[in-house]
C-alpha cells in the first residue's frame, strides 16, 4: 500500500466529518465541503494520485459535466 492510498483514507474519513459537522450545525456550506473532500479521498486511494493531480482531474471532470448538462450552466 503507497502512501498516497493511505492519505486518501485519512481525506475520505475527513470529508465524512465534516459532513456530519456540517449537518449537526445546519452549515451546508460546510457539508457540502466535506462531500468534495470525501470525493477527492477516494479518487487518491483507489487510484493512488497526489491531491494536486486529484483536483485537477476532479476540475476536469466538473467542467466537462458543465458542458454537457445544460440547466447547470
């Protein structure tokens, strides 16, 4: 197991936190964070990427959704 698999538990574990921070306080600004970031822990522990590729690929993606869904755009 490569170090970038474990870094990208610990983000999955901390997206599920912040989430829940997120719903326990009514702030879903922040649940909605921690979606993101739970997102990002397991595109880096199944593919085991550093967090920079992973945001990058995680924009890519998003933009190319964008294009293709017209009601969000």
């Amino acid at each position: 197991m490569n170090w970038d698999r474990i870094l990208g538990n610990w983000e999955q574990l901390k997206g599920i936190v912040r989430q829940r921070w997120g719903r326990l306080t009514a702030d879903y600004a922040g649940v909605v964070a921690g979606k993101r970031q739970h997102r990002l822990g397991k595109i880096q522990s199944a593919q085991g990427i550093t967090t920079e590729a992973d945001e990058k690929r995680l924009a890519e993606w998003l933009a190319r959704e964008h294009k293709v869904d017209p009601i969000h755009k």
